[in-house]
C-alpha cells in the first residue's frame, strides 16, 4: 500500500469541510458562511415552529444554537485526525 504524504491527509480533511458549505463576502458586515441545505432546511424549520407558535422563541433559539455548536465541534474534530494523521 502506498504511503501517504501529511499534507495530502490535511488536503483531504480541508475538502470535505469545504463541501460542507460556503461563504459570501457581504458589503458591510464581511464574510458570511452559508450552512448547507439541509441546515438551512433546519432552521427554517425551527424559526417556521416559532412563527406558528408550535414551539416558543427561546427554545427555538436554543435548539439552533446547540446544533450551530455540534456542527462547529464537528468540524474541528475534523482538524484535528487530520493533524494526528499528519503526524503519524
């Protein structure tokens, strides 16, 4: 089996967090990441409970900020197997 270089484990990791969604450079407040679809679809559907009254706004806040969280941890639990398969 070939072996690998680090920096191509590290490449492979930066690609799939990049798939993961993208960012738009906005006027006044800068660069703006934008979730994937199916996170859009999320809170979406989130803030539609709210609206409809079906579940309150701080909990419907609550809900979208601990799923923000999980999915930021994701990502740098990402970062980090690729650094340990960098050093390995």
């Amino acid at each position: 089996m070939a072996e690998k270089s680090p920096t191509s484990h590290r490449n492979a990791v930066d690609r799939v967090l990049a798939a993961q969604g993208f960012a738009v450079d906005l006027p006044v407040v800068g660069r703006v990441r934008i979730p994937r679809p199916e996170q859009l679809a999320y809170y979406g559907a989130l803030g539609a409970l709210a609206a409809a009254e079906i579940i309150e706004w701080p909990v419907a806040v609550a809900l979208g900020a601990g799923h923000w969280l999980v999915q930021n941890q994701h990502n740098r639990v990402a970062h980090e197997i690729g650094e340990a398969l960098e050093d390995a």
